[in-house]
C-alpha cells in the first residue's frame, strides 16, 4: 500500500497586515503580535485564536460607534447611572431606573417625563439613559426645549420645516430637556405638536420638565394644543416625578454656607 500523500503546504497568500487593513479589521491589525501572543501562551486552538482575534476587533468597533452616537447626541455633559446618588434622591425608585436602562421602552418607542423642580437630576438622568440607549445601538439626540422650537420656528419662517421636522423625528431616541423653563408662544405650541405627533408610536421622546403634568396648558399657552401633545406623549409613558431638594445646593445648605431662603431663590433661577 503506498504511503499516504503528505499534505502539500499552504501557499502563503499575502502579507498579513494589508489584507487586515482591507478588510478594515484595524483592531486586529494595530495589536497582532500581542494577540498571537496571548493565544499561543494560553494555547489556543485556531478556533479559539480566530474567535478572540474577532473579539477584539468586534470590541473595537462598538467602542468606535458608541464614541460617535455620542458626539452626535450632541449632550450638554457627561453624566451616568453609576455616578447618580439615589441616597440623596430618595424619590427616585432604583429598580425603576435599571428597568429603564435596558432600553426596553426605547425599542418599544415608549416616552418617559421626568419631573420635578431643579437640581434634582432630571438632566443627569435624562443624558444617562440617552447613553445606555447609544450603547444598546439606539440613536439619540439631545436638545434643549428652547433650542429645539426655537430651530423649528427659524425652518418654519424660511420654508424649511419638513426638513427641520424630519431631522428631529430621525433619532430613535430624541430627549428633550427643560420643557416649560419658558412659556412657548403659539407658533412654537403647534410646531412641537406637529414633531410630537411625528414621532409618536414611531420613535420615543424622554422629556424633562420643571412643571407638572397639570401645569403643561399654561407652558404651551394653549390648552387644547397641551392636550393633544400631552395625549400623545402620556400613551405608552414611563412619568417619574422627582421631589427633594436641589443636589446642587444640599453640600452648600449642610455647610451651612446658605439658609434654605437663598436656596430657594437660587433653585428658581438656575
Ligand atoms: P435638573 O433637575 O435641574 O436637570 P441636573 O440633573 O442638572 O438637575 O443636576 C444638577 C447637578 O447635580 C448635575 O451636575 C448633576 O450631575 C448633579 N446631581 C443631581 N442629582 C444627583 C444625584 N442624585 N447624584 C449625583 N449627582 C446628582
Ligand atoms: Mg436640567
């Protein structure tokens, strides 16, 4: 019987690095020695190598695409879940906060208001979620109340709504902070109503408020306009009404550096 052929050898198909540069597995290619390394002392198999070759290049690109929903979210500062203290905000139901970190509601296109008077977290809540909701691969976008009627009202005069209108309902998530800091004029009413109603069931919206539920008429000026918007956004909605007092002041106030007169007054204008 003659002897069994011995496996011809592979031929070396290229250089490695380029084909890793085409192909764009950039991750693999910046630490390839290393990671040959690691899988040759823990003695991996080839399965073993190439799935930990492409963990660290999976690893990578989410870090990549998390990176850049965040610069487009455009939010005003970098805050977490982790960094928020529940002990001094005892209103705020922990099991709450960690359902909504899933970004279940956000898959769902549920909204969620979050209420209460300022300093007490709402906006640091509010860029939190919008941050799990990036990681979990939902676009947001961050704008400010103001910001936002004030854009539309500028696209309305030129001609340009639609298309301001559209760039507001894109975001999967769209978070807008600081509803009734300023009464809106009529206008502004109506162009929020019409982007509420574009984005309803579609996309969600994680509104922040100083005002209550109740007081909402006298924030769009317009009662029939504040019910419909508040119909749309109350349907399928998470509401979270923060009480207590303003986080900003509470090192102060235990200090002693201000009484609660001056807390107060600085709490109405900040
Ligand atoms: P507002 O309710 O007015 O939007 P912010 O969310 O902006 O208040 O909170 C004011 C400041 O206090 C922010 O810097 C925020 O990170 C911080 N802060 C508020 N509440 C907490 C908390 N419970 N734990 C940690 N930081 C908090
Ligand atoms: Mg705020």
């Amino acid at each position: 019987m003659a002897a069994p052929k011995k496996a011809k050898p592979l031929e070396v198909a290229g250089d490695l690095e380029p084909m890793l540069t085409r192909l764009k597995l950039t991750a693999i290619r910046d630490q390839l020695d290393t990671l040959l390394d690691q899988a040759g002392r823990a003695e991996l198999n080839l399965r073993e190598a190439l799935a930990m070759l492409c963990a660290a290049e999976v690893a990578r690109k989410d870090e990549r695409r998390i990176q850049m929903g965040m610069s487009i979210a455009k939010f005003p500062y970098v805050r977490t879940l982790e960094g928020f203290e529940y002990d001094a905000q005892p209103s705020v139901d922990p099991k709450q906060i960690r359902e909504l970190a899933t970004s279940r509601w956000v898959a769902n296109g549920d909204s969620v208001l979050l209420l209460g008077p300022p300093g007490v977290g709402k906006t640091h809540l509010a860029v939190a979620l919008g941050r799990e909701a990036i990681v979990r691969g939902y676009s947001t976008l961050f704008v400010p109340a103001t910001a936002l009627v004030t854009q539309l009202a500028r696209a309305h005069a030129e001609g340009r709504l639609e298309e301001k209108l559209l760039h507001f309902a894109k975001p999967k998530l769209l978070v807008v902070d600081e509803l009734g800091y300023l009464p809106f004029e009529a206008n502004a009413a109506h162009l929020f109503f019409q982007l509420v109603s574009r984005r309803y069931e579609r996309g969600s919206m994680l509104v922040t408020s100083n005002r209550s539920v109740a007081e909402w008429g006298g924030v769009f000026g317009d009662a029939v306009v504040a019910t419909a918007i508040l119909d749309r956004l109350l349907h399928h909605s998470h509401v979270i009404t923060i009480r207590g007092d303003s986080y900003r002041l509470r090192t102060k106030r235990r200090a002693g550096l201000v009484n609660q007169a001056s807390a107060n007054t600085e709490a109405t204008t900040n």
